[in-house]
C-alpha cells in the first residue's frame, strides 16, 4: 500500500509574509488529513520561517533544487543546509532546471546521491517534451532520464525516492495530461523501476504526477492504478485549491 503524496513546489513565488499565511492556511485546514503526506517547497527564503511555523504539524518542507557539493560555489545551497533548516525532501530535476538551467542527467544523479546521503527524501522529477512526444520518443526519453538520473544507485536507497512524471508540455500550460495518458506514462516508470532495480523498489516507489493538476483533475488522476499523489505548481500557491487537491475523492 503506497501512502499518496501532495507535493506543492512555490517556485519563485511568495514573500516571507506570503509564505506564512499559505502555510498558517494549510496547517489549520489539512492537520486532521489521514493518510496522506502533505510537502511544500518553498522559495529558499521561507524555509527558516516555515520550518518554525510548521514545527507542530505533518506538514513535511522541501528545498527546490540543491548543489551536490559544500563550500566556494556562491549562490548554491547545499542538501546539509537544507536539513539544517528543516527540510526533510528536496526537488531534483525538475524541467525548469533542465530546461532554463540546461542541468544534465549526470549533473542531476550527482544531485540525487548528495542529497540522499544527508538524509533528504528526494523527489525527482522526469518528463518529455511537446516534440518528444510528438515523436513518440516519450519512452525512450522517460527510460533515459531515470536510467541516468537514478545511475549507481541501489534499491535500498531507493525508498527515500519518489519520482515524479511532469511531461513539460502540461507544466504551467494549463493542459492537463489525460487520465490514460498519465497511468500509460507512470505504468512504464514502474515497469522500468522493476527491470532497473527490483520488484519490490517497482511496488513501493510513489509516482506523483504533475502538469496543471487542479481541483477539477485530481480526482480522475489519483484514481489511476499507478498515480500515487500529485506535484502541484500554480495551483498550489492558492490555500483553497491546494487544500482541495489534498482531499482528492477516490
Ligand atoms: C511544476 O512546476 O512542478 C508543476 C507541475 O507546475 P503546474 O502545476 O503549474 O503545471
């Protein structure tokens, strides 16, 4: 049985301010929620202040990206740093990364391992684009992002991961993978997890999935046999809509 999980990254959003009064909204209104881990990945400046004002709840704090190394590397943070402020996940790979800060999968998986040797839960996130997919290169790109991503790693590592299935084109565009498409996509993921580590790594690793997720489309995607929670972008800066995710019907 996989606990869901409802991540929402903040991006470059919110001030200190802001990012309180999001958080005091989320605490009161989805500390009864059961059996559901709540993340949020805040701007880096809300972290201390977050990690205060949510001492007392389930609601876990994620660094947005990290540097797999310590020391003369200005304006990089550290996965040491991010749990010394309270983090307990941080977001590898995801596409504005990939894409705005052309991050390679070798530059990710080094990521990946920094981050899981200081104790942090990693959510990596893999996705192809609109023309890969039009190409019906979407497998192919999926298989070699995680084969990369994931490269040395071993299985017992692998139940501090979490991988995330964020097709670019659906990212921010308010076009929302269909149902199928989703499950089909995170059905491969699973698959490969299994040829790539074992059975068990296949059966206990969460697959969230992200790309304009909404109130209106949770339900119908969390249902999917393979979708187990959801990395939510815009719609998670708005306490009403996120709060609605995370109490998605089944
Ligand atoms: C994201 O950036 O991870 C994301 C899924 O964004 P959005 O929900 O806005 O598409």
């Amino acid at each position: 049985m996989r606990t869901p999980i409802i991540a929402g990254n903040w991006k470059l959003n919110k001030t200190v301010d802001e990012a309180l009064g999001l958080a005091k909204a989320l605490k009161e209104q989805l500390n009864d929620l059961k059996n559901v881990e709540i993340i949020v990945a805040p701007p880096f400046t809300a972290l201390a202040p977050l990690a205060e004002a949510l001492k007392d709840s389930p609601i876990l704090l994620a660094g947005q990206n990290c540097y797999p190394a310590e020391g003369a590397y200005t304006g990089e943070i550290s996965p040491t740093l991010l749990r010394d402020v309270g983090c307990r996940a941080v977001i590898i790979g995801h596409s504005e990364r990939r894409h705005l800060f052309a991050e390679t999968d070798e530059f990710i998986n080094q990521k990946i391992k920094a981050a899981l040797a200081a104790g942090l839960r990693v959510i990596f996130c893999i996705g192809e684009t609109l023309t890969e997919r039009n190409e019906n290169r979407t497998f192919e790109v999926l298989e070699s992002q995680t084969r990369n991503g994931l490269s040395g790693l071993d299985s017992a590592s692998m139940n501090r991961l979490t991988v995330a299935y964020e097709p670019v084109w659906a990212i921010g565009t308010g076009q929302t993978a269909s149902n199928e498409q989703a499950q089909e996509a995170h059905h491969f993921i699973r698959e490969l997890l299994g040829n790539l580590f074992d059975s068990s790594v296949a059966e206990n690793t969460r697959i969230l999935y992200g790309g304009s997720v909404k109130p209106e489309n949770i339900d119908g995607l969390i249902c999917q046999a393979d979708i187990d929670g959801a990395l939510v972008g815009g719609a998670s800066l708005k306490a009403g809509d996120f709060i609605r995710i995370a109490r998605f019907k089944q």
